[in-house]
C-alpha cells in the first residue's frame, strides 16, 4: 500500500481520496487546492502496492483504516469513486466519530439486477476484456488481477449494492454525505440500467437527510473524474463548511 500527503498548513481540512487507484483524482486535488491536506493510496495489486492474497471488500476497509491510522488523520471528508464510495460510505457509517463527511462519486448505489445469470456474464466480460488489462493497468482502470480476480470482486461489490445489504448502512450514516452522480453507461454498464440505478437512490436520500445529491453531471461513469472534477471538488467543499472550518 502507498499513501501520500501534501500538507502546508496547521488548519487544513483533510481529505481522503479513494479511487482504486491513486492517479485518478489528480484534477480534483488540483481544483481544490492547498487548502486542504490530501492523502491518496493505491489499493491492493494497482499503483505501487504489492498484490495480496485477500482482495475482499472487508480487506479493503481494513487498508482505509491502516491508512488512516499511520497518517494521523483526525475526522477526514472521505471521498470514493465507484468502488471506493462503498469503502467510503461503509467506513463512515461504521465509524461516525472518526469522519467529517463522505463524497460518494457515481458509486454506492442499491441495486438488485445482480442474478446467477449477470454473474456469469460479468465473468465472460473481464476474460473477454483480459487482453485490455496491460494498457488500463497504467491508467488506473485494471489492477494486477486475473481475469476472475477482477470478476469476483465485481461480483462481491454488486452483492454489498442490494437493497437488504445497503439500505441498513446508509441508515447509519450520520455524517454529511454528498453524491456526484454521473450520466449514461459504462464499461459493461446498459445506459438505462445505470440511471435505474442511480434513480433508484431518490428514497435512499428521502429517508436520511444527512445523504444528499450535489450534482448529476454529463460525464459517464469512467470519465467523471477527468470531466467533471469541479463538481466533486464543490462537493468536497460543501462537507468541508458543515466542519465550521476555512474551505478552498
């Protein structure tokens, strides 16, 4: 695992960033600014971290709070894309008085297309995408995983997303969450299945005022962060004034 920080003042809010893989939220650290003190790492098998035996979600969690912990991190806005908002969200709402707020970027959403047959075809998916791996690896969208690694923890994040498992963490939520929500499919992703997905977190933010929407942008899943990165940067700020504290 590698972490990394920028700090420059005694009073900065800080942020944690929770991309797989921690080159892809450079436009957004850029739009924010040295007003707030970022720490990104690489999760398991993508960056400069050592591949694992254990690529689990709950293996996940514990690096987020080994990471945490060495760095000296006192009640950080946590801020996830895709995978890394369930890490977000799951951290916060386990440890409320350890987090200032979540940013959740197109990620953490309830869902129950998942069946038998979506399984198997998310494995046909990443053994068909196999010999792509080596080009996405540099830019953070494949890790150093076969093909079925890459598939069960797929798998295993889309069972966290059902409505049984999810809705019973985002009502523990009790910290400011805000989503950035994107627009259209991604890879592997039917466009109108993605929106019924994302609409389907309207009761989510109905029932826990604390879980807001901060922008639906025009961006796709893959490409948020590189188009629309003043979005999640607001966002950030928007956690970061509920804190009382100076924001970028």
């Amino acid at each position: 695992m590698t972490a990394r920080s920028n700090r420059s003042k005694a009073d900065q809010d800080p942020a944690q960033w929770l991309p797989p893989s921690a080159s892809q939220e450079v436009r957004v650290i850029s739009a924010l600014g040295s007003d707030y003190r970022h720490i990104t790492f690489d999760e398991r098998a993508r960056g400069k971290s050592k591949r694992a035996t254990d690529y689990s979600f709950e293996a996940c969690l514990r690096d987020l709070d080994a990471v945490l912990t060495a760095r000296g991190v006192d009640r950080p806005i946590l801020v996830g894309w895709s995978y890394g908002a369930m890490l977000a969200v799951h951290w916060a709402a386990r440890n409320p008085d350890r987090v200032a707020g979540v940013v959740s970027v197109d990620g953490a959403m309830p869902h129950e297309w998942l069946d038998d047959a979506a399984r198997e075809q998310i494995r046909k998916l990443f053994r068909r995408m196999s010999p792509l791996f080596p080009i996405a690896r540099p830019l953070g969208l494949a890790a150093r995983m076969s093909a079925a690694q890459h598939a069960e923890i797929n798998i295993e994040i889309n069972e966290l997303c059902t409505p049984a498992a999810l809705n019973p963490v985002f009502d523990r939520v009790t910290v400011p969450a805000r989503y950035v929500l994107a627009t259209g499919g991604n890879l592997g992703g039917d466009p109108k299945l993605m929106e019924r997905i994302r609409a389907d977190l309207a009761p989510v933010v109905a029932r826990n005022p604390n879980i807001r929407v901060s922008a639906k942008v025009a961006s796709n899943h893959s490409k948020i962060l590189r188009k629309d990165f003043r979005a999640v940067a607001d966002a950030v700020r928007e956690i970061a004034a509920t804190r009382g504290n100076k924001a970028g």
